[in-house]
C-alpha cells in the first residue's frame, strides 16, 4: 500500500510504501518532525530530529526539503533507532516530543 505524504508549505508530493514505519512528517527547515510507528502495539512516538543530525549523519543538504529526503532516504535506520530509545508507554506527545541530535547517531 503506497500513500501521499504532504511537504510543507508546497514543497511538493512523497510517494512512499505505508509500511516503512512512519505516520507523517513535516521539514520545518531546522528541524524534521515525524511520528515513529511503534511495532508492539498501536500508536506512535513523535520526534523531532535536528537538523545537525541529519546533515551529519544521514547527508541531508542546506535546502528547504532536504531534511525530509534525507529521512525518507533513512528511514529504516532512523526509526529503529527512535524505537531503541523510546521507553514503553506513552511518554512522548505532540508537545513533548522525543529530541534526537547528532550524538544519538553516533
């Protein structure tokens, strides 16, 4: 099953396969929200990953939609690591979401 991710602000269409993990994502130029499905259980761990990380790490560039391509690039990886790091429950909300850096890829 394949589903429409909006961009931000115009920024255009991502085809991408429902299943890879996510539930939405917003490039807010310095930082990238998205929500995390959890594997065990219903719901989802929202994260906002710094910019830093994704540039470090994962080759995002300096544009408007390059953290997005990025994640969308690493996702597998990203994920996994939002999933080691969430505790069990539901700890993270929309107001507190989880904060990953470039030291939480290393």
């Amino acid at each position: 099953m394949t589903e429409i991710v909006e961009m931000r602000e115009g920024e255009g269409q991502v085809r991408v396969d429902a299943s890879d993990g996510f539930v939405n994502l917003e490039d807010r130029g310095s930082t990238l929200f998205v929500r995390v499905k959890r594997t065990e259980r219903v719901g989802s761990v929202p994260v906002v990953i710094g910019r830093a990380a994704l540039e470090e790490h994962f080759a995002a560039g300096k544009g408007e939609k390059d953290l997005a391509q990025a994640y969308l690039a690493n996702r597998k990886v990203i994920n996994a690591k939002v999933l080691e790091l969430a505790p069990t429950g539901d700890v993270y909300t929309d107001s507190n979401p989880m904060l990953l850096g470039a030291g939480d890829f290393e």
